[in-house]
C-alpha cells in the first residue's frame, strides 16, 4: 500500500476516477488504511480497547492515530505529517 492506483468516486456526480494519493513524497507519513487521508489525530488507551497485535505495536513503539472522517483507530510506526493541507477541489 505504499504506491499505486487506486479507485474513487465522485461524491457529487457519482463518476468513477482513478488517482495516485500516494506519491513518493508522501509514502514516509502515516495514512489512513481506509480513505487514506494524512489528517489524523491521536487516541488514548483510556478510550479505545485496542486488539493485541495493536498493543504489541504500541509496547515496540507505534503511534496510535485516529481517523476523524473515518472514525477508525489505527497503530503506525509511520509520524504524522504536520502541516498537512489538503488539495484543494477544482470545479
């Protein structure tokens, strides 16, 4: 998952596109496995019962990132880009 093609569709029109989000550029920051989005935010164990191949991530020292569009919670050893902005839609 690090390069490669992948398939979207439009929310407004429904049309299908294909894009490469994922550039060389990119391919060291954390993303997330299901939009793959860069805009994440962090969890804590307080709120979230992790899986144990998570934990066991966690314990060698991953990141725990949340996905806020997505809602998902996921462990990277990957950082999280900083100032990340996101492109902005041509109409």
């Amino acid at each position: 998952m690090l390069t490669g093609a992948y398939c979207f569709r439009c929310s407004n029109c429904s049309a299908r596109f294909v894009h490469r989000p994922l550039g060389a550029r990119n391919a060291a920051w954390a993303k997330c496995p299901r939009c793959l989005r860069m805009d994440l935010s962090m969890w804590e164990l307080r709120l979230y019962r992790p899986s144990t191949w998570m934990r066991l991530k966690l314990w060698f020292g991953a990141n725990p990132w949340r996905c806020d569009p997505c809602r998902i919670n996921f462990v990277s050893f990957r950082p999280r880009k900083e100032r990340y902005v996101r492109p902005a839609v041509e109409e």
